[in-house]
C-alpha cells in the first residue's frame, strides 16, 4: 500500500475506533460516525457476494445495528477496530449466505404442531475462511467505496431516531428503557404498578428473607439443633447460590439438553409451584414429567425465526401474531414492555429475536449477559433437566449449534442429594454434592 493510502486508512481507523468507543458509551452519535465511515466500504465487498439490492443492504444495516449493540465487547488492545467491524460484517454475511430462500407463497416449510412435532435442528453454523475479518478488510482496502441508496440511508435515519427516542421511554420493571419500536402508552401505568412491585418485592426479599435464609443456613452448616428439619424442607436455594454460584455451574452442550420439566404436571398447584422455586432440593416424581424441548413452544418459535431471516414477514410466528392482532388479543407484556397491536411492531418483535441469534453466532454463547442463570435441576439418577429459566436462550443456542453453554443446577432430587451426601451431614455433604456436579450430564433416555 503506497504510504499517503496507508495514513488515510490509519485515520480512518482511528476513527472507526472513536465510533465504536462512543457507541459502546450509549451516544447515538457513535452510530452515525460509525455509519458514515464504514457503510460504503460494508456495501462495497457485500456486493461481491449477494446478488441482491435487498440483501445487501440489509447485511450492512444490520451490522451496524450489532455494532451498536456488541460495541462494548471491542477491545482495541486484542485487535483493530476494522478487524472487529470485519467480524461482525462476515457473521452476519455468512448467515445471510446460508439463509434459505423463502417461497413468496409460504410454501416452505410444513406447519409443525407445538408440543408434539419435534424441530429438526439445522447444521452448526460455521464460516468459511474466505468470510474472515482479514480477507474482507483486505477486500474492502482494494474497492472502490459503494454509494448509499436513499433507501438505505432512510433505515439508517430511522435507527437513529429510535436510539434519541429510547432516551425518553419509560423504564420497565427490571428497570431497563422499553424499546420504543415495542412499546405502547396504552400499557405504561400496568408497567410502573409492576416496577413498584417489584422494587417492593426485592426490598423485602433484601432486608427480612434473605437474612432470614442466611441464619438458617447457617444453622443447617454447623448441624446446630433444628437442622435436619432445615434439611427436610428443602434447603435455601437463594442463599446457597448466593455462596457456591460457580460450584453450582456446570457447562454442557446445548444440543444435548434434550428433556424439559413440565410444571404444570409436576406441580399442579400454583402454590406449590411458587414454594418449590425457593428450594434447592425437590422430592416426589416431578422428575417424570417431562416434555422434549425440540417440540416445544420456545423451541418452534426461534426455529421459525432463525428458518425466515431472510423473510420475517413469512414466519409461521408472524402469521399466528397477526391472527391473534386480527382477533383483538394482541400479546402484551407488561413485564416485557411490549404490546404488539401493530404489524409493526410483531416484524420488530421478531427482528429483535434475530439479532439475538446473530449476536450469538458472531460472538459465542455470553452467560454474562441474562439476568437470570439458565436454570437447570438434577433428577434421581443424577441428570439434568432443563427448568424454565433461559428457554428461549437454549434454544437459540439449540439452533445456531453453539458447542458450549453454562447452566447453574437450581434443584437436585432428594435421592441423589441423599445418594450422593452419604453419612454426611451439613456442609460436608454439600461439598460433596458440589464436588460431584460436574459430572453430571444432560439426560438423553
């Protein structure tokens, strides 16, 4: 390269990494430098791939849009800010690449019935070398940039708009700003009466049940009188996790978690449902009631997603929404912050799933990120089962086919506790619970 084009791409480099610092601090600004200094180049070595307008376009606007969300994880010390753009522009290009390609008519794939109809999972997605940060960088170094159609530059406009609203929308009980493109007025006062109770419950929980949890705990460890009906009641699970969260983790191939708890049918009673969560260890046949999860709801719903990227619009998800829109019972959540009373809003809801799963097949499975563990208990014979925390997570990672995930074991059947422990007693048997749970694997009968 001839020194003068070697400083412009030193300057725009820096630049790149200016954009990318200022998005990871939450500045709109960082997307629309981010825009202006790399969407010619992104379009450019996209059109050496994809034949179409559409296609290309939407590659690069949704790169941007993972760069916006991902920038936080660039580390200029590990590499350069056009290598990391690079990465996401090939993750997103290779899964465009291997998209199927939708009938117009929707006559492409067979409508599954949930709960019975297993999902055939696709191969793992993986990248070929022609798609790494080096290849393309270097491919976009020898272009010429790409113009900037007036319909790309009208999606980019719109994405900054969304990001200046966002600044101004109410927050939701887990105390996160409602995505404007999601949100409806119509549900704001359901959703501050559910962050009240919420900020309620975890004052309680913080001041008068947790403390209580750790002396009885504490009581059950030192085997001080009391402890075996400590014992018999299940232990603290919210205290144990609390001491021994890493101990409690145990990493597992998704494809492997093949069974799921069915709640209803282990525990009938609501109640009983909602005592049995605060415990770590579970008694009775609960571990027989079990659904497979490739044909579960979750698992048909990011399966259809993942099978329409291209074409959202398409998905068995968009038109059983739709219908339920159609019949006046839209889907609200107002702990979500969502209501979906708009077409709209059901392609953005579906859209915002979709670069979930691109952000995975990019950067890996994160554990970091969820605010709940994905949960899973351990049954009789010491095999894991998957509870209804992280469903929807697993089944992303089910259908990209990512090799490795972390699960946090949240229930233990008493007989393997009871198996496993021995003669000990307090936290000695607990130790050799935890000393044991590694071993444990995923059940498959």
């Amino acid at each position: 390269m001839p020194p003068e084009a070697a400083r412009v791409s030193d300057i725009a480099c820096s630049r790149l990494g200016d954009a990318l610092d200022a998005c990871a601090r939450g500045s709109p600004t960082g997307l629309e430098l981010l825009a202006r200094h790399s969407v010619p180049r992104l379009l450019a070595v996209a059109q050496q791939f994809l034949a179409t307008p559409e296609d290309i376009e939407t590659v690069v606007h949704d790169t941007l849009g993972l760069a916006w969300h991902d920038a936080w994880r660039f580390q200029p010390a590990d590499e350069p800010p056009e290598h990391w753009m690079m990465r996401l522009f090939g993750s997103r290009l290779n899964s465009q690449l291997k998209a199927p390609k939708i009938d117009l008519a929707g006559h492409d794939m067979p409508r599954l019935d949930i709960g019975t109809d297993p999902i055939a999972l696709p191969p793992p997605l993986t990248r070929p070398e022609a798609l790494s940060p080096y290849r393309l960088w270097a491919m976009a170094e020898r272009l010429p940039p790409a113009s900037v159609s007036s319909r790309l530059k009208a999606r980019l406009t719109d994405a900054l708009m969304l990001l200046e609203n966002a600044r101004n929308m109410p927050l939701t009980p887990s105390g996160e700003p409602a995505d404007p493109r999601l949100f409806s007025p119509a549900i704001a006062r359901r959703m501050r009466l559910s962050r009240l109770s919420r900020r309620t419950m975890e004052k309680l929980n913080h001041y008068v049940a947790r403390p209580l949890e750790r002396s009885v705990f504490a009581l059950w460890r030192h085997q001080i009188p009391g402890s075996t009906w400590i014992e018999r009641q299940g232990l603290p699970r919210h205290v144990i996790e609390a001491c021994h969260a890493s101990q409690l983790e145990i990493d597992v191939a998704p494809r492997e978690l093949q069974h799921e708890l069915d709640y209803q049918g282990a525990f009938p009673d609501r109640k009983q449902r909602h005592r049995i969560g605060n415990r770590l260890l579970w008694d009775g046949n609960w571990d027989v009631s079990l659904t497979a999860f490739l044909a579960s709801r979750r698992m048909h719903f990011i399966a259809d997603i993942w099978y329409h990227r291209r074409r959202l619009e398409q998905s068995h998800s968009y038109h059983r929404l739709a219908e339920r829109l159609a019949r006046g019972k839209p889907i609200v959540s107002h702990s979500d912050g969502v209501m979906l009373d708009r077409p709209e809003r059901i392609l953005a809801y579906l859209r915002r799933y979709h670069r979930y799963m691109e952000s995975i097949a990019c950067f890996g499975f994160d554990d970091q990120l969820s605010k709940d563990p994905m949960g899973v208990a351990v049954d009789r014979h010491g095999q894991l089962i998957k509870l209804n925390k992280g469903l929807h997570r697993l089944a992303m990672s089910q259908v990209i086919g990512v090799p490795s995930i972390r699960v946090r074991v949240r229930a233990i059947h008493r007989q393997w506790w009871c198996h496993t422990a021995g003669e000990a007693r307090g936290q000695q048997a607990l130790d050799r619970v935890l000393a044991t749970l590694p071993s444990c694997r995923p059940r498959t009968d």
